[in-house]
C-alpha cells in the first residue's frame, strides 16, 4: 500500500513538472506542492526512505509512460531537480512543524479539536497544507476548526494583498464592494466606457505619448463607505465617470495617474489611483475644489508617467521573450511594471549566471535597435492559441476574445503562419509603444531569489537606463584607479571594502555590478598578497638586524633590544622575536618598541634558563616602570603601557633584572 502511494505520486509530479507546473501556493502549482510535500512525508515516516527517493523515482516513471508520453523524455533531470529543490525546502521545516502540531494536540486534552489558528501556523510557517495538517489530525483522532482556518487565511490574505502588516497604513482608502456594484446596477448607473485608454500619440521629439483629454461626465462619488452626491475640498474620494482614458491597475502594470479639471479649468481631483470593479472604473485621490454628481469634467492622464510605464511594459514582453531563448524551459510567474523599473518573475531553479544575464542583455537590447513596430489585434481564443510560441499566463481565464501584443511580425502575419524571424507575441490587455525603438535602453539591475524555484529579475529603461549605465561608468571608472594603486597598504584594503559597499548600493547593470565586483575582490587578493610580502621582508630585515646585534655582544646569554622605528605593530613585534628566538633558541631576548608614548615589551626565555629567570618575571619589571598592561607564562610575555620615563631607564630596570639571574 505505501509503495503505491509513493509510486502515485511520484506519476502525477513527473507528468505535471513536465508540463511546466511547478510547485507554488497559488493556482495549479499549490496542487503540485501539495502532493510533492504529502508524498516528502508518506516516504520520511511511513517508508522511512533516505532524501531524494521520491526524485530518483522520476527516471523509472519516464521508462514506464515515455512510449504513451514522449515530452516526459525531454527532460528529466529538470524534472528530479525541481523535487529534490522542493524536498530540501520543505525538510527544512517538516521537524519543526510536526513538533509544533503534536505538542498542540497533547495538550488538546478531552477537546479534540485543533483550532483554525493553529492550522494556519502549520501552513504559512511550517508549510503544510491543510489536506496534510488534517491528515495529521486524523492519525491522531483529533479534528481541526475548518470554518476558523478559513477565516485566519482570508485575514492573512488581505494583508497580503495590501503589501503585508508593515504596508496595512497605505491600504486602499476607496473602493468599492459587491454591494457598491450591486447598487449602481440597480440605478442602472452604466459601466465606463474605456475605449478611449489605448488612443495615444507618439511624439518622437519629446520620445513620449500624447494621451488625449477626455471630457465626461461625474456618475457617481465614493467616500469612505458610501456614496455621496457632493465632496468639499480636501477630500479623499473616488469618482465614476461616464468615460475615461485613464487605464485601471491590472496585469501587473500600475494604474495610470493625472487630474480631474471641472468646467473653469481648475484641477478638481488629483488622481493617484484607478481600479476597475466590474466595469466600473474608480478614479481616487484628493479633491481640491467642490466636486458634485453630474458635473462635467476633463480627465487628463499624466503622459510622462504613461510613457514610461508603456516603455516598462514593452521592455517586460522583450524579457520574456529572451529569457524563452535563454531558458527555454522557463515560465512567467509574476511581473510588475511601474513608472520607474519593472519586475519579471521566472521560473528557474538555479541563480542566472554572469553570461545568461549578458545574452538576456544583448537580446533585449538589439530587439530595440531593430526599431521593431508593435501591432495589437483582437482574435478568439482558440485562434489566438494556434500562434507559435504565443506567451500567455498558464492558468488564468481569459475571455471568448483575447488580445494579441506582438513586436516584429502582424498577428495576421502569425495567424497565416508567416513565423519567420518572429519575436515577441503575447497575450496582453496593457499599454505599450508603437516601437522597440522608443524603449532606447533596458539594464537588467537586480536578480534575487522570489520563492523555491522562482526568480526576480528588475530592470529599467529610457533615460532612467541611461543615468544607471552612466552611475555604472563612475563606479568602473573608481575601480580602475583603484586597481592602479595596488600598493602593501592595509589602509588601500579598507578603501577597497568602502568602494566594494558603494558598487553595491549603487543602482547600475547587475552584469557591471558583478564583474566590478570580481575586479575589487582580485585587488585585496594582490594588496594582501603584497601586505604579505612586506611584512615578511620586515620580519626578516628586524630579526637579521637583532642577530647581528646578538652576536656582537657574546657571549652573553640575554639580549635587550630597543625598537624605535617601528610602529606599534603587535602581530609584526611578536612575529619578529618569534624568528629571534628560532635563529638563537639559547638566548633571552627583549624587545621594546618605541611609537609615540606608548611602549609595548615582548619577551622570550628559552626553557634551559627557566630555572634561573622566567620571561613573566622579566616582563613584570619593565610593566612596574610603565604601569601598564599585559600577561606571559615561563617562555613568553607582553606587556604595554605609557612611556613617562626615559627608556633609557627602562632599559637599565631590565638588564639589572636579567644580570643578576643570568650570566
């Protein structure tokens, strides 16, 4: 029975995985990750298998269904990896959760029931689904509060949705609910009429789209949570007019922002904000002037804004369209597209490499040399599907008709099956530009993991492109003369980490970023490699100088050497005695280093003197001089402190010592 469990499964996510499902808390991919995490448990406790045997299951499903289903040869290995990545993410939290769970339920008592609380802990920290908590459960003859469940994840969700509990503050102020919608139907308030949101002008002298002002008519006012006939100055509010040309947040891209002028061409509403409720589309902001039902209005979009969103967005089809060229197997997962970058979820297990992030580069950005035109069409469904290589978010309903974006080929070019040196086509309700050319730039300036198996990209273009590269050009140009200073200076390697900060905080081409930071690291290894060097060559010239001195003065068994061209350098001081000591283990040795005020006091005593003197006694008597600081056992000691006395005295208090103990 649990053979087959595993065996189950394991058909089900190679069959699913290589459709392009992939494990995720939303849609179709939640079911994958549902299954893959039950079966992750099925084999750890009732088959108690090592990691990775659902994965290696994956080859001997492929030999049993690849005659009835070749596309599962394809790629298998992609396959294993994508159930080994969500294996390893989902281990990290299956001890914990089954600790949390069984410690709930032991103290449940004669209750018998685990609260929705609970659950949903199990779910959004633990990462159990609530199918494999109820299971769970259910082992334990205990059940769990489903309708409580139900109500923690839609919370949850809300807050979410609104950017999590750190962004509840910028909630929406106005919207409007099932019952908003239910009323204006009942007042047989029409829908807006939007055709009027794709009419734009390019200018290419100022490079942005004209939008044209459309004048219409208030319907209805939404403050708070009613509707009202009238708002005063200073309001937040939201109106319904009988047209707009403003276009509502949607697939990702921002909604558009501008201004509302009443009839003696005043602004009377300072948009920030358009959503659209079942056809009603909502403009709010502050009002600045006295607003009523029926008054008639221009709408006027901020072109700016709408130009580079329109930018973004085109940019956003040329990405995907180079990521399917680089990672053929890869999928949209998400996107945002704003004013001042956009952002492009993939799938992909591992991190894009240096190279892929170029060729994405190149791509994208001869696709914009290429000035290829944009062409837009209405088609059905099912037609539109006929398309090669048509993108198209898996899983989400469209309509009857859908509309078809495309760069380089028609659509009827594509329908009729003319797919030579085809590029971007997808199915998009956004705005756009009329050609790649108007994009100028795109610089790719961050990737970051999203979630197990998917991740971020951000980018920019336009003149924003252009400020980052010239943002890049400085930071190279800072490397560079970096590099021409190479020199044995510690001082240069906190230069290095300053400069290596400031790459990273700087907003520039992520493919830039990354090789300068290649540059700085290969610079502190030669500045170290040079630090190295030049410590050794003073180890060396210091001690050199010290057995000299040493062989001069025998035969005596002790030495007292004073330091006075040398900074205060523990590490160099105790390195140089250390190689005295090697060259002439018979003898005691002193050093005394001399920098500024301060003095520091290293000693050495070989163990055939050690009866007679031990080098914590030797080092004592020079700290009672300087009242200073310091530790030693037998064979060594250090001591520093401030020099208020001619060293000269010092000198004396240590030969005094020393030539009394040792001949």
């Amino acid at each position: 029975m649990a053979y087959r469990v595993l065996a189950d499964h394991a058909r089900m996510l190679t069959v699913c995985i290589t459709d392009g499902a992939r494990p995720d808390f939303h849609n179709q991919g939640y079911v994958v990750k549902k299954i893959l995490r039950r079966a992750v448990r099925y084999a750890r406790e009732k088959l108690n298998t090592p990691t990775g045997t659902l994965a290696s299951l994956v080859p001997i499903v492929v030999e049993s269904l690849g005659g009835a289903f070749p596309e599962l040869k394809s790629n298998p290995e992609s396959v294993m990896q994508v159930i080994n990545q969500e294996e390893k993410q989902f281990l990290k939290t299956l001890t914990k959760g089954q600790k949390y769970l069984k410690k709930h339920i032991s103290n449940l008592g004669s209750q018998k029931n685990v609260s929705g609380k609970v659950a949903w802990k199990m779910h959004n920290s633990f990462g159990y689904s609530i199918d494999l908590t109820n299971k769970i459960a259910k082992e334990n003859n205990v059940s769990i509060n489903l309708e409580e469940y139900e109500e923690e994840r839609r919370k949850s969700k809300e807050i979410t949705a609104q950017g999590g509990i750190k962004n509840q503050q910028k909630m929406r102020k106005i919207a409007l609910s099932g019952q908003d919608i239910e009323m204006l139907r009942k007042q047989k308030v029409p829908v807006t009429n939007t055709i009027s949101v794709y009419e734009t002008k390019y200018n290419p002298l100022t490079n942005k789209h004209i939008i044209s002002d459309v004048k219409t008519e208030i319907l209805a006012i939404k403050t708070g949570n009613e509707f009202v006939t009238e708002v005063d100055k200073g309001v937040e509010c939201g109106i319904i007019t009988t047209s707009t040309s403003f276009y509502t947040e949607a697939g990702g891209q921002v909604a558009d922002v501008g201004i509302v002028l009443n009839n003696q061409s005043n602004t009377c509403l300072d948009v920030s904000d358009v959503q659209s409720y079942s056809g009603y589309v909502l403009h709010s902001g502050k009002s600045n002037t006295t607003m009523k039902v029926a008054d008639e209005v221009t709408l006027q979009v901020d072109s700016d804004h709408r130009t580079k969103v329109m930018r973004n967005h085109s940019a956003t089809h040329l990405l995907n369209f180079a990521l399917q060229k680089v990672i053929p197997d890869t999928s949209q997962k998400g996107s945002l597209v704003a004013s001042d970058k956009l952002r492009f979820d993939f799938s992909v297990m591992d991190p894009l490499s240096m190279n892929d992030l170029q060729r994405i580069f190149d791509i994208v950005n001869n696709l914009i040399q290429e000035a290829l035109p944009q062409d837009t069409s209405h088609v059905p469904l099912n037609t539109a599907y006929t398309i090669p290589n048509l993108q198209a978010a898996f899983g989400k309903a469209y309509g009857d008709d859908v509309r078809v974006v495309t760069f380089g080929k028609k659509v009827n070019e594509l329908l009729s099956g003319n797919c030579a040196g085809q590029s971007s086509v997808e199915l998009c309700g956004g705005t756009h530009v009329e050609n790649t050319s108007e994009i100028k730039k795109f610089i790719i300036t961050s990737q970051k993991a999203f979630s197990s198996g998917v991740r971020r990209l951000e980018a920019v273009t336009g003149e924003l492109a252009e400020e980052v590269e010239c943002n890049g050009n400085k930071r190279k140009e800072e490397v560079e003369q970096m590099q021409n200073k190479v020199v044995d200076s510690p001082r240069l390697l906190h230069e290095l980490d300053s400069l290596a900060k400031s790459v990273d905080k700087t907003l520039m081409c992520l493919v830039s970023k990354m090789e300068l930071r290649q540059e700085i690291l290969e610079c502190k290894e030669k500045v170290n490699k040079a630090i190295k060097k030049s410590f050794k060559l003073q180890v060396d010239e210091f001690a050199r100088q010290i057995v000299q001195s040493i062989d001069s003065n025998r035969p005596k068994r002790y030495h007292i050497h004073q330091l006075s061209d040398i900074s205060n350098d523990k590490i160099l001081l105790k390195e140089i005695v250390k190689k005295v000591s090697k060259q002439k283990p018979d003898i005691a040795v002193m050093l005394l280093s001399v920098d500024n005020e301060n003095i520091h006091c290293f000693s050495v005593v070989p163990k055939e003197l050690n009866k007679a003197v031990k080098a914590d006694e030797w080092g004592l008597v020079i700290n009672r001089v300087i009242n200073g600081k310091g530790s030693g056992s037998e064979s060594s000691s250090q001591f520093h402190g401030q020099l208020k006395v001619p060293i000269t005295e010092i000198v004396t208090a240590a030969e005094d010592f020393i030539s009394t103990k040792v001949d």
